[in-house]
C-alpha cells in the first residue's frame, strides 16, 4: 500500500509518503488510521480529529468504511477549500 500525507499531516507526522504492507487486521480505512495513530505521538496527533482529515483512496474521496486492498494508494489531507 502507498500512503500519501499532505499539507500540516505531512509535517506533523515527518513524512510525505511511504509504501507498507498491509497491516493485519487492517480491513478498511478506519482500522488504517488507528494502526497510524499506534505509530507514535506525531502521529497520533496528526490523526487524532478525523473531522478535519479527509481520505482518498486510489484517488477518490472515500468514508473512513470503505474497505482496502494490497496495492491501494491511500492519501489522507485536511478539507480543500476554495477561493
């Protein structure tokens, strides 16, 4: 799996993207984002208010219940707005 953080997720968790394997027990979106916040305090912070984090998965927005796969590309980044 490919994950991708952007904007204040990026510096907040030190990292811009990364490829892991799928983690056991992770079915969907949500079992992702608490095995990310596991991973220590950067990033149990930069998840800990999913109503301002948005995820897309294989470039399409997607509710925190939609299921993963091997080889998907997951981005997380907080709400665009326009101007």
């Amino acid at each position: 799996m490919k994950l991708l953080y952007f904007a204040w997720l990026r510096t907040r968790t030190g990292v811009g993207e990364e490829e892991i394997e799928r983690p056991e027990g992770v079915e969907t979106v949500q079992d992702l984002v608490e095995w990310l916040r596991k991973r220590g305090p950067e990033f149990a912070e930069a998840f800990a208010n999913m109503k301002v984090v948005r995820a897309a998965v294989n470039q399409t927005y997607v509710q925190l219940e939609h299921p993963l796969a091997e080889g998907d590309e997951i981005a997380f980044f907080p709400p665009v707005t326009g101007g």
